[in-house]
C-alpha cells in the first residue's frame, strides 16, 4: 500500500512565522502535490513537483513556496505566516506515466495561524 | 473559476437506499474523472474513477455515470452504509496532466 505521512497533524504558530509541513512517500512516486482544503472551497492546488528539484505553481501559490531535495519528500514553506492561511493542508503523490491518474493522500495538518 | 462544481454541500440519505452525488465540469478538456471519499481528520481516498472514452464505470456497490454531452457526472452508492458517511469529492483531469481539479465537495449522511 502507498503511504503518505506528513510531519504533524496540529500545528499552531504565530503570524510573521516561517513554517514548514514536510510530506514522504515511500513508493518511488514521481509526482508530488500540495493542497489546502477550506469549507466550500474544496481542494486547491498549491504547488506540485514532478520530479526531484522541480516544481510548478497551482492555483493558489501565493504565499507559499515548495522544496523538493529527494524524490520520497516534499516540503511546503510559508514565508511568513498569516491568519487567512490557517487551513487543513494535504500532501498526495502518484507514480508518473500515463496511468494510473488516481492521486494518494497523506492525512493532513491542520494549521492555525494566531 | 470553478471549473468542476459539486452544487449540494450535502445530502442525507436512508441506509439501504441509493445515495446519488452529483457534478458538473465546465471545461472540456478534461476527459478522466475520479471521485475521493474523506473522512474527518483524515486524507481523501480514491474510490472510483471513469475515462471520457466510457459513459458508465462499476466498483462493487459504488458507480460513476459520465455524461460528456451535459458535462455532468455522477456517483451512485447501493445500498448507502452508515460508514458511508462522508465528504465526497469529484476530480477532473485531461490526458496525462498531473494536476486535478476538485470540486467543492458533498457530504452524505446514511441515516439508520
């Protein structure tokens, strides 16, 4: 089975904070992708990375920049932290190719931002 | 711009009735579609998904119907569970792009 963890699944820091939400797989995925999941709004893309030292903004990249040293993590970066980016975020990855498209989610952090 | 749209924030359904979730895409480019299940406090979970190739896609009591001309697809669960109980998310793609575009989500409640 595909894991997916992320480094915390509370997080409270204070606005002005850098912060970082670290992600790993450990199915050799090529693909790696940030979310933040707000009531109503769904699922929106923050960041992804298709392989190792490479990314590509979503929807909503403001804000936030990403890292990815090794293949296995993937990790998130706000710069300074503000209120309206206390969210739930979710890190997914999937294999790269043509198939399959479905995408494996960690379990989340939930951050606060006071 | 929402391009995939989930219009019921919710539905409550009886168990052992159907439960019918529904959304609505508006580009159409995209031509693969998944549905993701997610429980509180938890990542979503694929469940099912279905190519523009195919108007119909069956996973045990879980099934997507895609119609390409309504740009509308839909999710059918027989018979609805108590653990059922969910948010349930549509996903749109198109040809081997790695990004998705989720909807807004539905959250089913199966009543006893």
């Amino acid at each position: 089975d595909v894991k997916v963890t992320q480094s915390s699944r509370y997080l409270v820091k204070r606005t002005g904070e850098k912060v970082f939400l670290e992600c790993v797989q450990d199915m050799d995925h090529e693909n790696m992708f940030w979310y933040r999941q707000d009531p109503g709004l769904g699922l929106r893309l923050i960041y992804f990375s298709y392989d190792v030292k490479m990314k590509e903004k979503g929807d909503i990249p403001e804000g936030y920049s990403v890292s990815r040293e090794k293949k296995e993590r993937f990790s998130l970066i706000l710069e300074s932290a503000s209120t309206n980016q206390t969210s739930m975020y979710l890190c997914a990855s999937r294999t790269g190719g043509t198939s399959p498209l479905e995408q494996f989610f960690g379990p989340g952090t939930r951050l606060t931002v006071l | 711009d929402q391009q995939v749209k989930q219009n019921s924030p919710s539905l409550s359904v009886q168990e052992g009735r159907i439960s019918i979730l529904n959304c609505d895409y508006t580009n159409s480019m995209f031509d693969y579609f998944l549905w993701y299940k997610k429980y509180p406090a938890e990542g979503p979970t694929f469940l099912i998904s279905i190519s523009s190739i195919k108007d119909k896609n069956e996973d045990g009591r879980f099934t997507v119907f895609l119609n390409k001309s309504a740009k509308h697809l839909s999710l059918h669960i027989v018979p609805s569970q108590p653990g059922d109980s969910a948010v349930y998310f549509c996903a749109a793609t198109r040809g081997t792009a790695s990004k998705l575009t989720f909807g807004t989500g539905t959250r089913l409640q199966v009543t006893l």
